[in-house]
C-alpha cells in the first residue's frame, strides 16, 4: 500500500479561512485526496463546520501551543458510477503497457491498463466490491428457469458497473442458477457459489483485449467445469469445458468492434443454452430475440448501436 500524498495547508494568523485559501481548497477536494490545515485554536470550530458542509472527514487532530493541526480527506461513501470513472465520470483510458496507478478509494498501489483522464484509478477490489454479494444472492433465489432473464435483471442492477468482469460472474450465475432451477441436473448452492469463485479468480479486466481472455467465457467454463466435476487429471470432463470455452470465445469473437459486456453474456449465453443441450439433453427457455437493450440509450463509447444483435429495433 502507498500512503496517500498529505498537502499541508498554513493558515496561522489568517483572518479567515477564505482569505487563507483553505476554503476554496476544501470545495475542489478529490475523493482520495488529504488535506492537513495549520490554523490558530480560534478558527478550530469554523474549520469544523467547514469541512461538515463540504463533506469531509476529520482523520486527525492535534493540538499544541494554541495552534491546531487538522488532517481531513473527502469522505469517500459507497456510491460509485457505473459508467465511465466511478469516481468522476469521466471518459476511461486504455493503455496499451501498464503504468504505476494508486486506487482512489483503498490507496493500493499497483499497475494497471486502465485509468481515468483526471487521474483516477479504482482497483479490481473496490471496482467490484459488493458485486459477488449482489449477484450471488439474486441467482441463489430466482426461480426463473431462462438464464437470459436471469442476466438481464442482473445487468440491470445500479450497483453492476456498465463494463467489467462482473459479468463473467453474472454469466456464471444466470446459467448456473437456470440449470439448477431446471432440476434435471442436481446443482446445489453449492456448486453456484464455487463456479463463481472460480470465474473471480480469473477474470481479470481489461485481459479481454490485452490477451484474448475474456472473463464472461471463463464464467461459463467454471459453470460447466464444476457441472462436469473436470480436474487437471480427468480426461472427458476437462476437454468438454474446454471445448465450451473455445466456442464460447469463438462466438463473442464475432461480438467484437468495439467490446461490450452485456452484448458478451448475452451471447455467451446462447453457447452455454447450446451445450446444455449439446451434453445433457436439457434445453432452457431462453428468449435472445425478445431483448431490446435499454443500455444503448446511454450513448456509451462501447455501444456499436445498429451493428450490435441486441440493438433496440425501430419499426
């Protein structure tokens, strides 16, 4: 972990806080960023309720020879953005080589391919935080036997990110959770919670251009891999799922230009609906020609518009 940069801020003998530029500071302040104030023990409450209104938290204070010494930071809250930067909106960047980035709300330093223009960087950790919660106990609790309706009301969900690899849990427990309402294979809770373990631990973002791997067909690799019961020493069950995984790659393959989550799971889907047919003789209600995207009215950069299968139709 990098300890985050402190700007310290002189406002002894000030006679106000604007006149020492603390308040201004404290208006533009960053989610992330900290912010040390020296100031006369006089001006200790209104710099308290400064950094009330403007949203902030104190961190630390200090109090010695009548003058204080106050440490604040922008409070960080649970609320992020799905599209774009989580922390401001902004458009991403892409990076074709990997840069040293710290995370804005956990100050983990790492290196990454993907940042904001403002310079704002959210770590794979705090990019999905509550996400494997979330999906996990909506597919736990469906009855809904189509793993498409299952995928869609995921996607739907504020709390899912426009793009990431969540949906490579989101393929994961949509197909799981339609196989197991389905019941004519004995899938337990179980079974759902590893495949979706399975699929975090290697669904990696931004790896789906960087090196051709994409988390949503690695999620319906762990689905049909624990389905299977494949292990390294096993034959037959290991070459199925990886089968599954090479046509499910080959299938969103064809998706690409540029790439698109919701339209990958969607199509991934429609492999694994296939391959349960395929190796199990089961075949799911699924509706691919009833969906509209809704997604595509947000004018996202992703969205290949009337190119895309999923493209609302206009009569």
């Amino acid at each position: 972990m990098k300890k985050a940069e402190v700007e310290v801020m002189e406002a002894r003998g000030a006679c106000c806080l604007a006149t020492a530029g603390v308040e201004g500071r404290l208006k533009s302040l960053e989610i992330g960023e900290i912010l040390e104030v020296v100031l006369d023990e006089g001006m200790y409450d209104t710099l308290t309720k400064l950094t009330e209104d403007q949203d902030c938290e104190v961190l630390e204070t200090n109090k010695k020879d009548k003058a204080v010494r106050i440490r604040l930071r922008k409070k960080r809250g649970e609320e992020k953005r799905a599209e774009n930067c989580m922390v401001c909106g902004t458009t991403l960047e892409y990076l074709e080589t990997a840069t040293s980035v710290v995370c804005t709300y956990c100050g983990r330093e790492e290196t990454g391919y993907v940042r904001c223009s403002k310079g704002h960087y959210v770590c794979d950790e705090c990019h999905g935080k509550g996400a494997f919660e979330l999906v996990r106990d909506i597919a736990l609790t469906t009855d809904e036997k189509d793993p498409l309706a299952i995928a869609e009301l995921l996607m739907a969900h504020p709390k899912i990110p426009f793009l990431g690899c969540e949906h490579g849990l989101i393929a994961t427990a949509s197909l799981l959770a339609a196989l197991k309402n389905d019941a004519t294979l004995d899938i337990s809770n179980e079974q759902l919670i590893e495949a979706m373990k399975r699929t975090q631990k290697q669904a990696m973002p931004s790896y789906c251009a960087l090196t051709g791997v994409c988390g949503v067909p690695i999620g319906i690799g762990a689905a049909f891999s624990v389905i299977l019961g494949a292990a390294c020493p096993k034959d037959r069950e290991s070459a199925i799922t990886m089968h599954i995984v090479a046509r499910t790659v080959d299938t969103i393959a064809n998706d690409v230009g540029p790439m698109c989550c919701k339209s990958f799971v969607r199509t991934a889907l429609g492999v694994g609906y296939n391959s349960a047919k395929e190796y199990f003789d089961i075949h799911l209600p699924i509706h691919r020609e009833k969906i509209s995207c809704f997604h595509s009215n947000k004018n996202h950069r992703n969205c290949r518009k009337n190119k895309c299968l999923y493209f609302p139709k206009t009569a």
